[in-house]
C-alpha cells in the first residue's frame, strides 16, 4: 500500500479512534453500528490506493465523510429505495466540525441538490421540499394541490426516484 504521509495519518487515526470513528458514522447514518463498520471498511478500501492525503487538516472529518458518501453509495447500489424516515434522516444530519475541504464539498452537494430539484415539475418539488424540509402533512398539500392523499404519496415518491436517478447520473 503507498499514499505518503497523509495515508500514514490517515491510517493512524482510523485504528486509534476507531469507535469514536464507527460511532460518529452510525450517528450520522441514522443506522446501526454494522453499517457504519462496513462504511468505515470500504473508506478505508477506497484509501488505500490513493495518494495526495498530505493536504488533509481534519482527518478524523475526512474519514467519517469519506465513510458515509462509501455507505450512501452502497446503499445506491443495492438498488433499494430509501424509507420516508430514512430519507429525513438524511436532512437532519448536520456536521459541526467541517472543515473547508468539507465546506468545499457541502457546497458542491447543495448546488447539485437545487439544480436536480429544478428539475422537478412544480407541483412534485413544491410536495418534497413541503414534506421533507416544512414537515406539512400530507393532508395539508392535498388540499393545497386539490388532489388525493394517495397522490401525494405517488408524487412524493415521484420526486424521490427522480432524485436518486439524478444522483446516480452524477456518480457516473
């Protein structure tokens, strides 16, 4: 295995905070501790083979990133669609201690986020970002749309498949 100094670091801190590392992705996954071990396993699988970790400031952040986008990706690639919950879990996340490369990439994220709901008829954005950021219920944008509750959920869901195809447009 090569990468220089930064992988040293990244290493070292991997095995010395390991549980503070598979807790923290847990936390921010929303799920068990299996699932973070396995994003713990294949960040440091995607590592490994690569160089240039010199310039890392927050390696302990840049792991737990790493791990998370490694488990997001598995969880695309097991082609399942996501629970309402866990699809608002993944709102409520908020990290505290970004740093710029973090910051960098949140931006990009978001940027990426607007444009793909741009691309949403009106009515199926204004259901999604109503429901998942605004917490309306589905009674409520029923009435405002003029439509069925099982409509809503069609165009909620809709709106989901929309994004996840977006997204795994992007990852390729």
């Amino acid at each position: 295995m090569s990468g220089g100094k930064g992988l040293v670091e990244l290493r070292r801190v991997l095995t010395e905070r390991y549980a503070s590392l598979r807790s923290q992705v847990a936390r921010r996954l929303g799920g068990p501790e299996e699932l973070a071990e396995d994003a713990l396993h294949d960040a440091y699988v995607r590592l490994a083979g690569k160089e240039g970790f010199e310039n890392v400031a927050h390696p302990q952040s840049y792991l737990v990133s790493t791990a998370v986008h490694a488990a997001i990706d598995r969880l695309r690639g097991d082609h399942r669609l996501l629970s309402e919950a866990e699809v608002a879990d993944f709102f409520d996340v908020a990290d505290h201690a970004a740093g710029p490369d973090q910051t960098a990439h949140a931006r990009h994220d978001l940027a990426r986020m607007f444009a793909v709901l741009d691309g949403l008829p009106a009515r199926q954005r204004d259901i999604l970002v109503s429901a998942r950021v605004h917490e309306v219920p589905r009674a409520e944008l029923a009435r405002r749309w003029g439509i069925s509750l099982a409509m809503v959920g069609r165009e909620l869901q809709a709106a989901h498949r929309h994004c996840a195809r977006a997204m795994d447009e992007e990852q390729e």
